[in-house]
C-alpha cells in the first residue's frame, strides 16, 4: 500500500469564491483560466499560477494515482494556511471532508483553519474533526510569525487534546531577508525556514509541555537530517537552549519525502537513516509540478530506489502514515 501524506487539494467553491474569501491585503488575479494570489499593496505574488482543475477534479487526481500506484491521499491546502481566513477554512474543510466521504478508501484530509483564530478556530477544529478530517494543516510562518509564538499556544492545545497531527507545510513567502535574488527563496529559503520552524517548536517547549503534540515536516523537514546533530545533540552547553530530552521528544517529529522533483533515493534513506524510518513518510507535493502525472511516479520511485530493506520501504509508503494518522 502507498500513501501519498503531501497530496493538495481545494474544492472548486474555493476558486470561485476566492475573492471574497481571502484577506484585505491579498487579491486573486485571472488570466486565461489560471490564477495567481498576491499581496495587494506590493503586488508581489505569493503562489505560482495555478490551474484550479489540478486542485478540484477527483477524477484526474484519482487516474494520476492510479497510474504511479498510490493507493490513497491525505488532502491538504498548501501554502494557504499563511493566509487563511475562517470563512476560506470552513469552505474549504466542508469540500475536503466531502471529497473524502465520496472516496473514503481514496482519501482522507487535513483541517484548515487560521492558527491565531482563538475560540473560533477550536471550534471550526472540533467542527471539521466531526466531519471525518484527520490532521491540523498550518504552514512554516503565519503573517510572518513562526508557530512557536503565544498567539498559536491554543491551536497546539487543541491538537494535543484531540490527539491530531499537526502538518507544517510551507509558507510561500519566508520571512528571511536576502533571498528574492535568483529565487533563493524557493530554493534554500524554504528549507530553512521548516528548520527554523522546527527549532523554535522544539526550543520554545511546545513538545515539551504538550506530551499528545505530534506534527509532521514537509519537504524531509528542511535541512533536519543534516543539522539534527548540531541542534539536538551537540555537547552541553554549546548552544543556548533549554536542557530538554530531545532524542525522545524527536521521536514524535515527523517529515515526508515531498517534492518529488528535489530529492533523489540519496536524500530519502539518509533522511531514512538519520532520523529512523518510523519517522519518513511518502509524499508528493502534486499538483504542484510542471507535469503532476510524473510527479507522483516520482515520489514513489525515489522510495523505491533507496538501498532500504523491503520491510522499511513499506513503513514509509504507509505504515507511518497509518499509524500518524
């Protein structure tokens, strides 16, 4: 069985409505049948343009996965979280849920929601939770403000109390400085922007003082796999952090092996090797690709590809994911 955890979806009532679903400063642009989202005032776009077919028909995301062998999905919104208004979450949460009812041994999803939205988000969480979705859906940075902030205490809580995962995707725009030139962003911001994310939840005390809280890292968790040691082992009093016991808070830290484009079987088993295969699960980043169809045959051939023993393979193409979620 392969199950693909990094795997987008947006209901079609999400694209049609999105102009009036979005916040203030941010703005849908049309053009011949693509859209791109961007910040009004800059005018700087914060997805690249996006066909809405890719995101809503089932039927095309269903022969794509048929066709690379992935058995099932676990929906979620992208980068959207980073901007996500409470009316976009119900929306999107209620198209999701659907899609998963409709297809229940195809798919399952994630809860969107706004991380600062107090009350109101636990209650679209404990909502959405009610309709079938299995995990909370944030990104790296939220209005520029990294998940380890008071302001996202409550979402964490509520997590551990209703024992969801938390995925981190993401954010489209970092907040690091220098990295417009060449698209550094793309390329290096994102994956240090998910290490920076990590060591603050973990610094901070998040994992720590909610014993339930579980999350899981895109993108192989930035550069975790090449700096764990620097971070969480290194010798006493090196590093100016609190005296945690990280080799077992690490233990429910989990990444996925999307995109597919940017890792090769190299990467993936030493993520594997490094962290341990209970913590790598499958992962695709479709329909995010130049060609979506490949991109999901990618992801499991770069898995397939590794030198893992058959029985290690089997946990990253599903046995995580079944037990995460």
């Amino acid at each position: 069985m392969k199950i693909d955890v990094h795997h987008h979806f947006l209901p079609k009532t999400f694209f049609e409505q999105s102009d009036a679903l979005l916040p203030p400063h941010m703005e849908a642009l049309w053009s011949d049948g693509r859209v791109v989202y961007r910040e009004r005032e800059t005018g700087h776009a914060v997805t690249p343009p996006l066909d809405p077919i890719l995101w809503h028909d089932a039927d095309l995301q269903l022969r794509h996965m048929d066709a690379a062998g992935i058995d099932h999905a676990v929906l979620s919104s992208a980068c959207y979280q980073d901007w996500m208004t409470i009316d976009a979450a119900r929306i999107i949460n209620d198209g999701t849920a659907a899609l998963a009812r409709a297809h229940p041994d195809r798919f399952s999803g994630m809860i969107s929601v706004p991380p600062d939205g107090g009350e109101i988000m636990v209650s679209e969480n404990e909502r959405a939770r009610d309709l079938g979705l299995c995990a909370i859906n944030i990104t790296t940075t939220h209005q520029n403000r990294y998940p380890d902030h008071e302001d996202f205490r409550q979402l964490f809580e509520t997590a551990s109390k209703m024992d969801l995962p938390v995925y981190v995707h993401p954010s489209w725009r970092t907040p690091l400085s220098s990295m417009e030139r060449w698209d550094l962003e793309r390329a290096i911001g994102k994956p240090t922007d998910l290490s920076i994310c990590i060591a603050n939840m973990m610094f901070s005390g998040r994992f720590h003082d909610l014993p339930g809280l579980r999350m899981l890292f895109a993108h192989l968790g930035g550069t975790l796999p090449m700096t764990m040691r620097r971070l969480f082992h290194g010798q006493p009093g090196w590093l100016k952090v609190p005296d945690y016991d990280y080799p077992q808070l690490l233990k429910r830290l989990y990444v996925d092996t999307a995109p597919a484009m940017w890792w090769s079987p190299v990467e993936i088993e030493s993520a594997a090797r490094i962290l341990g295969e209970s913590q790598v699960l499958l992962g695709s980043d479709y329909p995010l690709s130049n060609d979506p169809a490949e991109l999901l045959k990618l992801a499991v051939a770069n898995i397939e590809g590794t030198a893992l023993s058959k029985e290690e393979k089997s946990r990253i193409f599903a046995g995580n994911a079944i037990e995460l979620f």
